[in-house]
C-alpha cells in the first residue's frame, strides 16, 4: 500500500486532489440547490396567511393584529425588516435562513420550512 | 492514435461543458399583486430573457389590477359603478373586454355566474361574520341583473342601467389577468410557462423536460394548516381555476357561509365544496367554475359540458365528480 | 487474435466476473453505492496487455455478470454497460497518450470518473428526468468514485508489480518502456 502510493506519479497526485476539491465545491453547490424550494410560511394569529419561496427576493407588509410588520425576503434568507411593535424583538433577530421570527405583539409568525418534496407546479384553490 | 486519443478527450471536455449553459430551465418569481401572491413560471435558456418577460407580465397584470379594483375610488370599475342610472363611462379594452367576458358566461349559465352580484357581496363580511338579514337581502335582489349591463364596443363605454347596481368582477378579473399575463410572457419570445394567480392557473407549452405542467387541486376540507393535494392534473396549454366554500368563509350555528353567493337568493350556494373548471382561457374558468359551484353537480358538469369545458367537482358529501374527457390527464390522490 | 490472448481475456473475465458477481452480494448502504472491484481487472489488464484486451474483458465481465445477476438487457445492465464502455474507454485514451503520465492510480481515478459520469447521464436520460435530482447527487457519486478508484487503483499496482515480478514470462506482447 505505501509503496503503491509512493509510485504515484505527479499527474495522479494532482488528477486526486483536483478532483477531491471538484467534488467538495460539488457539495457546497448542491447543498445551495437543496436549499432551494425551501419554503417560508407567514403566520398571523396561527394560521398560515402567506406561503412564500425562500428563492424569491421580495418584500411583503403582513397586517397584524396590532399593526402592520414588513417581511423581507432577500438572497434566501428572510428577515421582518419592521414592525409596527415596541419592543422590536423580532426585528433585532435579523436575517434567518431556518428557524423561526415571531413578533408576538402583533401575532405574526415567520416560519422557514424545508420545501415540500413535490412534483407540482402550482397549486388552484 | 495519440492525437486522435488527445482530440477525442478534449471534445468530450467542451461538450461538457458547452452543454451546461444552454440547458433550458424554470425560472419562477413571486409579487404580491391584486390582493393576492401572482407566481410566474417561465421556461427558458437565459436568465435575463426570462427576467425581461416576467417583468412585463407583471407589470401588465399590476395596470390592470389598478383598472378593475373594486375598492379603489380611481378605478376605472369604481367609476362604471358610481355612474350606474345616470350616464356611459369610457374605459380601457381589457375593462372592456373582462366585463364582455363576464356576461357572456352570466348568459350561458343563466345568470348563475353574475358579475351585477355586487351589492348583495356588499351586505356579507366574512372576515368580521357579518351576516345580512333576509329583509336586506330581499331588498338589493332586484338590482342584480347582468341583462342591465350595457356594454358599446365602437364608443369603449359600459353602462349600468340602476342605479344602485354594482359589478364586482372578482369573480373573472384574475383569471383574465392570468391570461393577460400569459400573453405577454408569449408575445415577448417565451414559449413554455405558468400563471397562478391565487387560485387560477394558465398554462402554456410544457416543461423543460417536455412534460406538461401538473397543477395540485387542494383538498377542500383538509385538516391540517398545510395544502393539502386531493388530485392532481396535467394540463399544457390550458387554464384551470377552482372555486371553494372555503376560501373566505365562517362558521355560525353549525352553518358555514362563504362567499360564493347565489345570484337568485343572495346567499351561499351549498351544494358543492369545491369546483375546478378547465378550459383554453383562465377568464373563462375562473367565472365559469364560480357558475359550476353555484349550480351545484348535475347542472354544473352539464354546463361545462355544454361549453366544451372539463370539470371537477365535490360535492357537498365529499364525492368527486369529473367531466369524462379529463380521465387520462387526472389523477386523484389515495387515502384522501 | 492469438491463442494466449484468448485464455488471457478468459482467465482475466472470470476475475472480473468473480469481483463483479461479489460485489453484487454486498449489502449496499446506498442504492447507487458499488465499488467498481472488477475495475482492478481493467486497470491490470490495460496497463500489461492493451486497450483491445481490457475492452474485451469489460464487455465479458458486463454482459454475463447480468446473466449470471438475472438483468441482462434491463435498466441496470444498460447502466452498467454505459458506465464499464465509457470508463475502459477515458482510460485506454489516456494510457494511450502517455503510458507514463498516469500510474494506476491515476488511471483508475479517471476510470470512476467517467464510469459514474456515464451512469448519471444514463441515468437521467433513462429514469431520472430531473437534472436537480442528479445534480444533487453527483458531488457524493463523485466522491465515492474517488475513494474507491483510488484504492483500486492501489490493488491493481500491487497486482501489476506482483505479475511482472513473479510472472514476466507471460506479459509477450507488451511494449515495455
């Protein structure tokens, strides 16, 4: 076995670690193509107002039941960018790509959800 | 041999990696528009096309979204309606175009699609249950009448004989804002895509893998806060729209009011949960399966039928009925 | 074709047939997961006897493994047949360029790389249909290649070495550097 590798050549040596930081850049990417179809669902009093793609940058004013907060969605991560709320808890968290934002005040939650494992494309009702 | 070999490898690599690019592939973009979420899906080989032609369908269904908002004064809808008994308005050929649309349906189903069902919508609040009483009810009866909606193509006006009538086109405007969407996507260079606005889909061309597009039909009594599929279809080239008792509805002495009201009585019609309508044009299906819903089973699948449409629909015990043409392109789910 | 080439491709196919048919018998922690052991046959007989040589062997070892398994003709027999051309094939080029750039190891790295390269295209045009899917798995194939070609690639240098030092006599028609 050691003299087998020792017998390596330059061009082998070189043919493994080229290919060893192909696959590793692979699984960076494919973990960034995992994370696509994730899914972040606005909540207000508990049931799910908004359904919205963690891919898609937007932004988004969810009425509460005390005031208006304003989710963002940016780069696939999302963030309550503001919230009409004193404490301002939820705006302090920042930006989130899992997990939870709930801004209790005005009864808004922002959940991020892996995407539902779904060959559909759209949904009517 | 060698540079044979050499030449050969190197094919292999630019094949590789020349293929890459020019893969074609999905690309979807979400807005808040019209009071709902609008998703845009679009085939193509280069991002920035794609970009270009969701940009302009958007933008086309935001102008007529402005045209049509029942509750914005500046409206051009809003201005048809506050004119009713006394004089024509001019307004724009899709306000046009979407009213047209309206009363024809309003025709072939007997009056059972509305779009004068305005003030009777008016009286129910389904967010704060507010439920009108008969008397009220009895009252604004009369004013709903689509043969009272006089529309002039050559001047471009619409004309509400009563004063008192209202249209509400919520029962058609998305529907042919998707179509409006979808035209726009093909006029600028886009051949495969998908519309959805809330719940009425269009659909054009196919998917990158040349499979048509399949659209999720949500179980109307799932008991879960997630979508739930109760069947799915395969639809190319076609719209889709569902009508449910579920959308915007409560519950009261064991009742459930939603808001799909019976032109004839001015309330809710019960005899189905859910209704899909499948046709060429989203305008069409979404008023069409409105009609469907309020006609209930046996009339509704014969008005589909009659205006060359599919249909799916569940009635109020839970059973699904479907037009017989869409066998091959539907597929109920097990277990619901 | 000579005689000694025949018993050769004979006695080198059942090895690789024996490897295949073992490595068939594994449990298999992943579906796609296999080791390639009947490569080592591959690499050996390519760099002693030639690229026409190791073909043979490959196309013996593919066709009656999946006779002997029960799925020739089926949807893994064409994976595999796809995986075992293209592999042999990269690698009979290479070695053909330079028979002292790569040493088995190398070759048997280039070998995996395009045998599962040939599999998921295969793969995708065949089942998957969905270039996410495969996307997503490629990097962990990738990976998998890379350990099992290298030590593959070890066990066929240790094999060369071992018949070249106990065994010249029966390496005829090989150019030896």
């Amino acid at each position: 076995m050691k003299k087998a590798i020792k017998n390596t050549t330059l061009a082998d040596r070189a043919l493994f670690l080229i290919l060893l930081i192909i696959s590793a850049a692979g699984f960076f990417y494919s973990g960034e193509a995992l994370s696509l179809g994730s899914e972040v669902v606005v909540e207000v009093k508990g049931r799910p107002v908004y359904t919205l793609s963690l891919d898609v940058d937007m932004e988004l004013e969810v009425e509460g039941s005390h005031g208006h907060g304003v989710v963002e969605i940016k780069k696939h991560k999302v963030r309550m960018k503001d919230a009409q709320c004193d404490n301002h808890i939820c705006v302090r968290q920042g930006w989130i790509s899992r997990g939870a934002i709930v801004c209790l005040p005005n009864d808004i939650v922002v959940i991020v959800e892996p995407g539902r494992k779904t060959d559909i494309d759209a949904i009517t009702g | 041999m060698k540079y044979l070999s050499a030449l050969f490898i190197l094919l292999l690599l630019i094949t590789s990696l020349s293929c890459g690019d020019r893969k074609r592939s999905v690309y979807r973009k979400t807005m808040p528009l019209m009071d709902t979420i609008v998703s845009i899906s679009v085939v193509s080989g280069s991002k920035d096309e794609a970009e270009r032609g969701m940009d302009k369908a958007f933008a086309a269904i935001d102008r007529f979204g402005t045209l049509i908002n029942f509750f914005s004064e500046k409206s051009e809808l809003s201005e048809i309606n506050r004119n009713a008994g006394t004089r024509e308005t001019r307004v724009s050929p899709e306000t046009i175009d979407v009213i047209e649309m309206a009363v024809i349906t309003a025709e072939k189903s007997g009056g059972a699609f509305d779009p004068s069902i305005g003030p009777v919508v008016k009286l129910w609040d389904f967010l704060k249950r507010k439920k009108p009483g008969g008397e009220e009810i009895r009252r604004v009866l009369p004013l709903i009448d689509f043969r009272n909606i006089v529309i002039d193509r050559q001047n471009s006006t619409v004309f509400l004989k009563n004063k008192g009538m209202l249209l509400d086109l919520g029962g058609i405007a998305k529907g042919y804002a998707a179509d409006l969407a979808a035209d726009t996507l093909i006029k600028s260079g886009i051949r495969d895509g998908l519309v959805s606005i809330a719940g009425d889909i269009r659909t054009f061309g196919v998917k990158p893998d040349n499979s048509p597009w399949t659209i999720g039909i949500k179980n109307p009594r799932q008991t879960g806060e997630k979508d739930e599929i109760i069947a799915r279809i395969r639809l190319s080239g076609k719209a889709i729209s569902t009508a449910g008792d579920y959308e915007r509805f409560f519950i009261d002495d064991n009742r459930r009011y939603h808001h799909l009201l019976d032109p004839e009585t001015g309330y809710p019609a019960g005899l189905c949960r859910s209704v899909s309508v499948i046709a060429g044009k989203a305008a069409l299906t979404d008023a069409v399966s409105t009609a469907v819903f309020i006609l209930g089973p046996e009339k509704g699948l014969k008005l589909a039928q009659d205006m060359g449409m599919d249909a799916i629909i569940i009635d109020s015990s839970g059973t699904i009925h479907s037009t017989p043409g869409i066998k091959d392109i539907l597929s109920i789910e097990k277990g619901n | 074709m000579q005689l000694q080439d025949k018993y050769r491709i004979a006695v080198l196919s059942a090895y690789a047939l024996a490897l295949h048919g073992f490595e068939a018998l594994l449990p298999s922690p992943i579906p796609w997961f296999r080791l390639g052991l009947a490569n080592i046959i591959t690499i050996t007989s390519l760099t002693l006897f030639g690229f026409r040589t190791a073909m043979m062997i490959t196309l013996v070892r593919v066709v009656l493994g999946s006779i002997f398994i029960g799925t020739f003709l089926g949807p893994s027999f064409m994976l595999s047949l796809g995986g075992g051309i293209a592999g042999t094939c990269a690698m009979g080029a290479v070695h053909s360029v330079s028979k002292t750039l790569f040493g088995p190891i190398g070759l048997s790295l280039i070998g995996a790389l395009f045998h599962n390269t040939a599999q998921l295209f295969l793969a995708y045009l065949l089942f998957i249909r969905r270039i996410e899917a495969v996307l997503v798995i490629s990097p962990v194939i990738m990976l998998i290649g890379i350990i099992s070609g290298f030590a593959n690639g070890v066990v066929a240098d240790v094999l060369i070495k071992n018949i070249l030092k106990n065994d010249p006599d029966s390496i005829q028609n090989v150019a030896r550097a």
